[in-house]
C-alpha cells in the first residue's frame, strides 16, 4: 500500500485501504496487479487517467513516422530516366522514408528477368550509402521489387568561406597575364 503522498504504509487489508482512501477523499487504484501481493496507491483516479493519456499523447508525438514510398521502373527505361528516378528515391531516404523500387515486366519481358536485375544493381550502385538494402530484389510474379531504408545521417561539410583579406599580395589571374605577355 503507498500513501497519497507517496509513503510506504505497508501491507493491509483491501477494507481497511479503501476505508483510508475514502478518509482521504480520494480512490484506490492497484497500480501493479502482477505482484504478490498486489501493489495500490491512494491517489485522484481522474487526474491519474489525464496525466497517462497526456503522456501517451507526447510519446505518440515524439515518434519517427515512416512511410513507404514507391518508384517503378521498366526492364527499357533510360539513362536520364533512371538519374531522375534516383533523385527522387535519395530525397524520399533523406526525408527518413522507406522507398520500394520496383521494375515491371510486359508481356515476354519477364523471359528476360537478368535485365531486370542488372536494373536493380545500377540503382543500388547510384544510391550508394543514403539506403540500405532491407529486402533484396526478388521476383513477385512479373514485378522484381527490392526495399530500401533510410541510410546513416552524413554530416554536411561545410564550405571554406573566401577570405576578406585584400592584401596588395594577391596572384594574378589568367587574363593579367596574358594581358601583361
């Protein structure tokens, strides 16, 4: 049994802890059911149901949403295509979201499946370390699909800044030279 102010009271008859609560003008809740013997507290039931629902509200708030994102090619899509393509899945891993790519395979396309999977390699090799392969490529019918996740988080670097220092010890450029040749 534990107090309204948080105070060991020890083990007691279930009567005689709702006869205290009642004094106290508060409920009895039994706060840890699983151990023996069973552990209440003394306490504004309402407030305690408030402050819970607060805290699972916040720890809803706080946590990372991933969605799944998906970009389809074909076994004949071209080189611009796929840079562009490529763009879009790093912009989908860098926002935190998981990205399918899937290649789709028309009519008798599908008997040329290690077309497919050369596909898959490229764009593995252009996203590089922003993904990590979660599912490797496997063949649903006549959809060859893999998952990628987002990759470690890379610092950006920052750039030297051009120094303001205008001393009369400056280089010439290429046209002062030509000019003075």
């Amino acid at each position: 049994m534990i107090g309204a102010d948080g105070a060991q009271l020890g083990v007691m008859e279930t009567r005689k802890a709702i006869e205290l609560a009642m004094a106290a003008g508060l409920d009895l809740a039994e706060v840890s059911p699983n151990s023996v013997p069973p552990v209440c507290k003394i306490l504004d039931y309402g407030k305690f149901k408030y402050q819970a629902k607060k805290k699972a509200k916040t720890a809803k708030k706080n946590q990372a949403v991933t969605t799944l994102k998906e970009v389809q090619f074909r076994p004949q899509t071209d080189t611009h295509d796929i840079d562009f393509k490529v763009k879009h899945i790093l912009r989908f891993l860098e926002e935190g979201n998981k990205v399918k790519v899937s290649c789709r395979f028309r009519g008798r396309e599908a008997a040329h499946a290690d077309l497919g999977y050369a596909l898959i390699k490229q764009i593995i090799d252009m996203v590089g370390p922003s993904g990590i392969v979660e599912a490797n490529p496997k063949m649903e019918g006549k959809i060859l699909s893999m998952t990628f996740g987002p990759g470690a988080k890379t610092a950006k670097k920052p750039e030297p800044k051009a120094s303001p220092d205008k001393s009369g010890d400056e280089t010439p450029t290429k046209s002062q030279e030509v000019e003075e040749a």
